[in-house]
C-alpha cells in the first residue's frame, strides 16, 4: 500500500471513529434521560416542558450540543485532507489529536471538572487547527 492510500485509510478511520463517538453522546445523553423520565418519556413525543432537569442529563446533553458545533469543521476538514491527498501527515496528527481530545471530554464534563475540560476542548480546537495547516502544506 502506497503512503497516500495509508493516509486516506487513516482518515477514513477517524472519520469512522467520530461517528462512533457521536452514537457514545447520543446514548449517553438518551440513557441519563431515560433513568430520570423513564422509558414511556422516551417513547413520547416529549411534549411540554418536561426536559431532563438532573445533573447528568443535562451534562450530558450539553456535551453531546458542544461535540456537534466542532463535528462539521471536523468532518469538513477530514474530507478536504481525503480528497486532497494529506501528504503532510499534518491531517493525521490534527484529526487524531481532536478526536482523543474529544473522548477526553466526555468524562471530565459528566465529573464537572471545570477548568481541565475548557483545557481538553481547547486541545480540541488546536487539532481542527491543525488539520487546517496540512490542507496547505
């Protein structure tokens, strides 16, 4: 296998893992909620004002909305890197340093850690950052 089908493979594995880690926040969110509404709330149309008010629910929930307003430029990215060729090697680096980054979260937000969480999401950041290096490279 030549050095640009590696890199697209690679790519194309985070990409598959991102949306692995998005079905983890969906879950995640859906059972914090369901234990403190219960299965027929779920089933429901979830009408009124009747949104999951516990602690984690509601980190959960706001970790899952955090996670989908960086996921685009992700996903956006990841796919320039493919089709361009990601030669560099800069587009490997920054995907895999936002995505660690990104699973790293997930537990310091439902522990309410406050300033190590705005660190790792900061980490985050630096990786589509990254990314965007390696498309002009």
């Amino acid at each position: 296998m030549d050095a640009a089908s590696a890199h697209a493979t690679y790519l194309l594995t985070l990409l598959c893992l991102s949306v692995v880690l998005l079905i983890v926040h969906i879950l995640l969110q859906g059972n914090f909620a369901t234990k403190e509404r219960g299965r027929a709330w779920n089933a429901g149309a979830r009408d009124g004002d009747n949104e999951p008010k516990g602690v984690l629910a509601g980190r959960s929930a706001r970790a899952s909305k955090n996670y989908q307003e960086t996921y685009p430029a992700f996903i956006g990215l990841l796919l320039a890197m493919i089709l361009t060729g990601d030669m560099s090697g800069w587009g490997l680096t920054g995907g895999t340093v936002w995505l660690i980054a990104r699973i790293v979260y997930i537990p310091l937000y439902l522990a309410g850690i406050p300033y190590v969480r705005s660190l790792v999401w900061l980490v985050s950041i630096v990786g589509l950052v990254i990314m965007m290096v390696g498309l002009f490279l």
